[in-house]
C-alpha cells in the first residue's frame, strides 16, 4: 500500500507564491510517474502538471510561466512551486501518482489534497 501526504497549502493573496509538496511513502518499488491536479468549487478535477520519473515536465496552458513541477526521486517526492499567483488558481490540489509494484505491476494512488485559497 501506498501512501501520497501533500503539504503546503494555504491562503495567499494575488501575486504571491506557495510551494506544495506530496510525499509517497509505503511498500513499493518504483514511484514512475506524478501529477498535481486540481479541483475548484463546481468544476470538474483538472490536470495541472505532470514529471515522470525521468524528469520530463508538461503543463496545461494557464499555468505555464507561473508553476514549476520538480521532484526528488531519493525522496519519492513531488513539488510544485506556483509564483505570481492568480484568483482563478483557488482550488483543492491533489498529488496524483504511478507506482510500480515489486511484482511488476502499476497502480495509481491519489493523495487526499491541500486547499490553495488566492484572495483578490
């Protein structure tokens, strides 16, 4: 069983920054690939940026510019700096991850998300 912790959440006015952070832990051989996805009030949960084990990064177009995916694989976490931040990005934030399994095979596993308020 694997378990995703993300951190970092908060309320922060227009303009500022916040770092979160979700951190994998639990029996597992490999975390592959990560994502943080997002969840406004009656909307449907978004992607917003993804890194795979190897590094590549993707973003959806209303964060590029602004948010940064890393990870660090020694310590199967995931971080998402967000900078110059926007009312529009208000949401719950959720770590999303790939693991593969000892025995081969790829689960995924979500993270029970971190409340990121932007005041206006």
């Amino acid at each position: 069983q694997v378990q995703l912790v993300e951190s970092g959440g908060g309320l922060v006015q227009t303009g500022g920054s916040l770092r979160l952070s979700c951190a994998a832990s639990g029996s597992i051989f490999r975390v592959e690939t990560m994502r943080w996805y997002r969840q406004a009030p009656g909307k449907q949960r978004e992607l917003v940026a993804s890194i795979t084990n190897g590094g590549s990064t993707n973003y959806a177009d209303s964060v590029k510019g602004r948010f940064t995916i890393s990870r660090d694989n020694a310590k199967n976490t995931m971080y998402l700096q967000m900078n110059n931040l926007k009312p529009e990005d208000t949401a719950v934030y959720y770590c999303n991850a790939d693991g593969k399994s000892y025995e081969k095979k790829t689960y995924g596993y979500w993270g029970r998300g971190t409340q990121v308020t932007v005041s206006s």
